[in-house]
C-alpha cells in the first residue's frame, strides 16, 4: 500500500496547476455572452413550441 504524503500532494497539484492554460478575460467575456445568448434562444424557442402544443391540444379537447 502507497504512503501519504501530504507534501508530495502539494508538490503535485502545484505541479499540475502550473500546466492549466487559463482563458484571457476577452475569451471568458464571449464566451459567457455566447452561452447567455444560447441560452435565451433556447428559452424563446421551447416557449413557442409549447404554446404551439397548447393551442393544439386545446383545439383537439375542443373537437371531442
């Protein structure tokens, strides 16, 4: 069985921290406007077709 030890763990996840290449701040930017523009696209477009189903089961229900 492996040995704890927590010095070698700091080493190793400074170590890995060390080779994570982070997003510039215009990077970040776009892409949360981006997601929040998907987002609100999503949102517009099952609000439609939802109230497109309920128009269509209003009128079915209506027929019967």
């Amino acid at each position: 069985m492996a040995k704890l030890d927590p010095a070698q763990f700091v080493r190793d996840v400074k170590s890995e921290v060390a080779k994570v290449t982070w997003p510039s701040r215009k990077e970040t930017l776009i892409t949360t406007g981006l997601v929040l523009a998907m987002s609100t696209l999503a949102a517009v477009f099952f609000l439609v077709t939802d109230q497109l189903i309920a128009v269509a089961m209003r009128g079915v229900f209506r027929l019967g």
